[in-house]
C-alpha cells in the first residue's frame, strides 16, 4: 500500500450518499457498428435498465425510420475499453461519473464529442443542480441522465434490516452479498464508520479499519455480486436474503409481486448518477442529437424512469419520479466523489479488497 502521503485527497460534500462503478466483465453481443446512416448503436449495461431505454429508443427510431442496435457489458471500464479499442463501432452510450474522470486521466479525453447544448432544447426540462452535477463540471461530454443509491435491497420474508450494522448480525449468515467493487464496500464502510473516504485514504491507520470493518461482513456473505443483473437474481432466487444493490432494479422486483424493498441505511449510502454521452468518432451525429432530444421531452422521460426505476430529475417532476427510492431533491444532497484523486488510489483499494477476499 502507498505512503499516506502519496495518497490524494477525496473532495467531499454533505455526506447522504455517493459512488460509482468500476470493474471489468465480459461483454454480451457480438461487437459491431457502422451500420450505415439509418443505424445507431448504443452501448450501456444491459438488464432491465438498458430495455427500457430501448421501448423509448424505438419510439423514436420508428417516427424517424431509424434503428438503433443495443450492445451490453457489465461496466463501465468496459464500455471504455470497448470504444477506444473500436470507436467507429458505437455511437452513445451513458457513462457514471467515475467514467468521465477515466475519460480524462486514461484516454486524454479523446473517445467523446464535446457536445453542443443547443441541439437538445429539452433539456432545459432537467434541474439545473443536476445538469450543473460535479461529475459534469469542467468538461462538455456529458447530458445529466438519471440518479442511484447503493443501499440495501432485501426479502422483506425474511429480514428488514435498517442500518449497514443489521447486516452483522447472524440471522444474515450465508444469505448476505454484496457488490464485487473495492471502491464500492471501501466509500460504504466509510459511511457506516461516519467518516470521509478522503480522511481514510490519507490515514493508514484509518484506511486499514475500514477494511476491518468490511472484516465484520465477511462470515455472512455468501457471494459477492460483480454484474448489475446478478443481486436480482439472487434477491428472486432466495439465495440472499439482503444484497448491497440499486434502487431501482428492487423497484423491478417489486414491480414482478416479489416480497422485495429497500432502504438507504441510516449510515448513509453511496450514490451515483449518470451521464449521455456520444462517441467522436459517430458519424450519426445529428441523429444522435435528435435522439437525446428526444429522451429529455417530459413524457419520455417519465416513461424512461418508470421503466427503469431511476429519476430522471425532472423540473417540477410529477409522483411517477418522486415516489422512486432512489429520488433526492437536489444534487446537493448528495456526496460527490472527486473520482480524479480516487482513481491513482484504485491500486491500493483493490489490493486491500483482493488480500480479505482471499483470507
């Protein structure tokens, strides 16, 4: 592990929540694009997120006589590696904000257009504390999307746990999982220990009791979930009981009659938001642009957070959006990760994580 000293400083807000995703998967489809100007392919995580994208994108593609090709991976450093490896193959995607600061520090900033506002009138219908959002600060790639939590799905059969500390307790043996992300358990420990991930970065000492704490976990979980559309699985299948999971693939489950709900833990949970962005090299420009001015028409919108279950922030956004578990009023509420310090950190996060799996 690093010297504390050359450990950087995280950047932190008021603390309800905060985070984002990073690992590597495999992806699903066979790789491909350039399918003519008629033809955009988009590319994003796949599950039940990504089709509800696609009823609305086919909306679209269907009025403008347009077809839109979905590819899926399990992560975002995935979709990364993906498009510099073959940038003429996509057009879009959506990114969260530990992308956008890989965007920067990996690839120089070259795999995405700097977008042009005007082209998307409507999304003058987003509040303005998300479209001005920290992971959207400082550049002109990215169109504010929709917010998450990471809290605590559960079978509401079996438990009904309120705080991160419930999941230590036995009735949890063996039906607890929790995500395969070392950035992920390090932010949410820190939250249930009530301290910054920027103090805990900078301290050996604390950095080594957040791991300690994840320590307290270990005898209960069972399996630690790495694809966003495992923790379901295992939430439908009764394999987990609890699952450090999303808000609004819960909202699916419930949406199916599963005894399933959710609950952004006393402690406090980490959160992450994301972003549209397009592909420099797309020569579908216009028709992307269209396209996304086509998703922030408040109708649409509306469709896509029912569908999917993640509000998009809307201005004076009806019930459809409030009523979501993962809603929160302001981007303010929220923390904000400076994903460009705890990128050089990702090495030492993912060692400590690696050396507890592995005891």
């Amino acid at each position: 592990m690093a010297n504390a000293n050359q450990r950087q400083p995280v950047s932190r807000r008021r603390v309800l929540q905060s985070g984002a995703v990073i690992s590597g998967m495999a992806v699903t489809g066979c790789l491909g694009g350039g399918g003519g100007e008629n033809t955009l392919t988009y590319i994003s995580r796949g599950g039940v997120t990504q089709e509800a994208e696609r009823q609305v994108m086919d909306q679209w593609a269907e009025e403008n006589g347009k077809q839109i090709t979905h590819q899926s991976a399990a992560d975002d450093t995935e979709i990364m590696e993906l498009i510099s490896n073959n940038p003429g193959a996509f057009d879009f995607t959506n990114l969260v904000p530990s992308a956008f600061a890989q965007h920067s520090l990996v690839y120089d900033e070259e795999l995405f257009t700097e977008l042009d506002y005007g082209e998307v009138p409507n999304y003058d219908n987003i509040k303005e504390s998300w479209k001005n959002a920290p992971f959207l600060e400082g550049h002109d790639y990215g169109l504010f999307y929709y917010n998450n939590s990471q809290g605590i799905a559960y079978n509401t059969d079996h438990v009904e746990p309120t705080s991160w500390e419930d999941l230590q307790g036995s009735e949890y043996n063996d039906v607890l999982s929790m995500h395969n992300n070392a950035t992920t358990r390090f932010c949410n420990n820190c939250a249930m220990m009530g301290i910054s991930p920027s103090e805990a970065l900078s301290d050996d000492e604390t950095f080594q009791s957040v791991w300690d704490e994840q320590r307290n976990f270990h005898d209960n979980i069972f399996k630690y979930w790495t694809a966003g559309d495992e923790f379901p699985r295992l939430l439908r299948e009764e394999q987990a009981h609890a699952v450090e999971g999303w808000g609004g693939r819960t909202e699916n489950l419930v949406d199916d009659g599963l005894p399933m709900d959710y609950v952004i833990p006393e402690e406090g949970c980490l959160t992450y938001s994301t972003g549209w962005t397009m592909i420099d090299e797309s020569e579908n420009k216009d028709d992307v642009y269209d396209l996304f001015n086509y998703m922030y028409e408040r109708e649409n919108a509306v469709e896509l957070t029912l569908g999917h279950g993640y509000p998009v922030q809307l201005k004076d956004p009806p019930e459809e959006i409030t009523n979501r578990y993962d809603y929160t009023e302001s981007a303010d509420d929220v923390i904000w990760l400076d994903w460009e310090s705890i990128i050089p950190a990702m090495p030492d996060l993912e060692q400590a994580f690696a050396e507890l799996k592995g005891e």
